[in-house]
C-alpha cells in the first residue's frame, strides 16, 4: 500500500469514528432524559446508555490508533513497527492501516493482554 493511500483510507477512518462516537454519545445521553417510572425500564435504559458508552470507548480507542497512524504518516515512520523497527507486513498494513506492530509484535502485545495478572501478596503454590 503506498502512503497517499494508506493516508486516504486513515483520513476515512477518522472521519466515521467521529461520526459514530458522535452517535453513540447522543444516544447515550438521550437514553436517559425519558421519564421512567417502571424499575425495569430504568434497568433496561441503564444498560442501553452503558452499552452505548463502551462501544464509544471502544470507537474511541480505534481512532487514537487512526490519528497516531497519520502523525506516522507525518514523521515518516509509518509502516515501521513502533517495537522492534522492522517494516509491517503489507498485507497486514492493508488489513489494518493503523497498526503500529508487525505481526510477531503483536502476538506478543495480544499474548500479554491475555495472561491474567498475578495478585499482590499471592506466591505460586509451586
């Protein structure tokens, strides 16, 4: 993928994320300005509005990943992984032009994040 390209496609991406976190905020926020007397419906709108909060948050996450994408773009360094300095896969840059990790980097990152973190205090029973 040449950088105009991949420049175009960020650009894209940036403008439907605000688009739709945008979206999400409104609903969420409009979610809860009805009257509710009934319990449930309140339980219900409550869930509604959270839901609509964590997709935004997942939105918003993505398009921190965009923007950093096109400051790359900027500085010149993009296609670079941001770890290890090795050039990103073409495909995987085309799958997902905002990534900042080659692929082995990645599986570490996504391996790292799996791994359930220890408790202060608590040692092994090995």
């Amino acid at each position: 993928m040449d950088i105009n390209s991949a420049k175009t496609r960020l650009q894209d991406k940036e403008r439907e994320l605000l688009e739709w976190i945008g979206t999400l905020q409104q609903n969420a926020r409009e979610s809860g300005t009805a009257d509710v007397e009934d319990p449930i419906d309140s339980v219900i709108s409550s869930e509604g509005k959270a839901g609509s909060f964590r997709e935004a948050t997942i939105e918003h996450r993505t398009l921190v990943a965009v923007q950093e994408a096109l400051q790359r773009i900027e500085n010149g360094t993009y296609g670079t992984c941001i770890d290890c300095g090795r050039q990103i896969e073409p495909a995987r840059l085309e799958a997902v032009p905002w990534t900042p990790y080659c692929l082995a980097d990645q599986e570490k990152h996504d391996r790292e994040e799996s791994e359930p973190e220890a408790l202060p205090g608590l040692q092994s029973a090995e």
